[in-house]
C-alpha cells in the first residue's frame, strides 16, 4: 500500500470495533495534512473541501490500489437449483456472488473466517462451504443452525430464504473483495473475541432490528 499511495498524505489505522474504539483509533493515527484514512478491516475514508474534491480523491486511491478479479468459470445453476428443493433456501440476489464459492483461493479466504464487521453482522462468523456429498439438510445439521449462505464449491452460492438485502449485499462483496486479493497475502481476520464483540453489541443489535424491520 505505501508504494502504491507514495505522494499521498494517508494514514493506517489498526482494527478497533465501530463507534467510539473505531474514532479513538483514528484521532491516534491522525496527523495534520492527513486526507486519506486506510482503516483495517473496515475500509477507506477519504476528506476534502468540496464534495467534488472528495470524489476526486476516492477515486485516484482507488484507482491507484485497484486489483483486477481472478476470472472463474460460471455457477452451475441447474445443480445449485436442484440443491435448493423444499429447503426455503434460493439464489443469491447478484450472480457475482457465487464466484467465491467457485474459485478455489476466494473460497480458502473465505472459510478462513471474518474479514470485516459487517460480514459478521449480516452473515454470521465467517463462511460455510459445504463438506463433499453435503446437502442442504447435511450443513445444517453439521452447523446446528440454518447458514444465511453456503458455498457449494465449485457450483456456487446458496442464500437462506429469508437473508434480508444486506445480506446479500455483503455475499456479493465478499465475491468482490476476495477475488481481488493476492494468492500470497497474509490475511488479517476478525478475532473470535472480536466476533463476539459485534455479535453483542447493543447498537448492532438495535440497527439490525431496523434493518429487519425495513426488509
């Protein structure tokens, strides 16, 4: 990131749960002249006078940190659909969301476990990839609850009936953000103290509550 961002004021800001931790954390690291904030495991914040400047700015950061997605064969529907049956579960909303569940290495990323709080707020605690000769009925039974997504490999990704919108939204970053990682990184993942930090917390709590509701 430092080669690539050379030029720019920018500055890193070590994982902290949202709120308070998260802004505890960024007044530490800030430093005057500072516009460009690369927070780990949450994402990029960028500043500037105008609204313009600012769209400006975000996009030559992310012109400048791009990767391009490793390409991946397409999902098999035929066989996700005939995984689906009477189970209530269905297709992803994108069908870009399956690619994670078809490239060999996003799907390593992802059963790795949480690589950002939204993804445990709205998917649970990392992923669930399916085991050889796993149904449905099969994960559930292993897992003791009913995932809001599975990965199937090699076919593609199958959403809980009732996943709500930011749900699905976050399986289809997940897509996004792991096929753009580099094979050879090292991953910084959620703690499992930190699941349960956002897992318990009452404003999370309360803003999944309305986003049920708005569903």
């Amino acid at each position: 990131i430092a080669k690539r961002l050379d030029g720019l004021e920018w500055a890193y800001v070590p994982y902290r749960r949202p709120g308070l931790p998260l802004a505890q954390g960024i007044v530490e690291r800030l430093r005057p002249g500072v516009d460009v904030l690369i927070l780990a495991n949450h994402g990029l914040v960028v500043a500037a006078e105008t609204v313009a400047g600012a769209e400006a700015l975000l996009r030559r950061v992310t012109g400048l940190l791009a990767r391009p997605p490793r390409e991946v064969a397409e999902p098999n529907l035929v066989a996700l659909t005939a995984l689906i049956g009477h189970t209530g579960y269905r297709l992803p909303a994108d069908v870009e969301a399956h690619a994670v569940a078809i490239d060999p290495e996003s799907r390593r990323m992802a059963a790795g476990g949480s690589l950002y709080p939204d993804h445990v707020i709205f998917l649970g605690q990392g992923s669930v990839v399916a085991r050889p000769g796993e149904d449905v009925m099969r994960v559930t039974e292993r897992c003791g609850t009913a995932p809001v997504a599975i990965l199937f490999p090699g076919l593609g990704v199958l959403m809980r009936g009732d996943a709500s919108p930011g749900a699905n939204a976050m399986q289809r970053c997940l897509a996004d953000v792991t096929a753009r990682v580099d094979v050879a990184a090292k991953l910084n993942y959620l703690t499992a103290a930190e699941n349960d930090e956002l897992i318990n917390w009452d404003a999370e709590k309360y803003r999944q509550k309305l986003n049920a509701a708005g569903s």
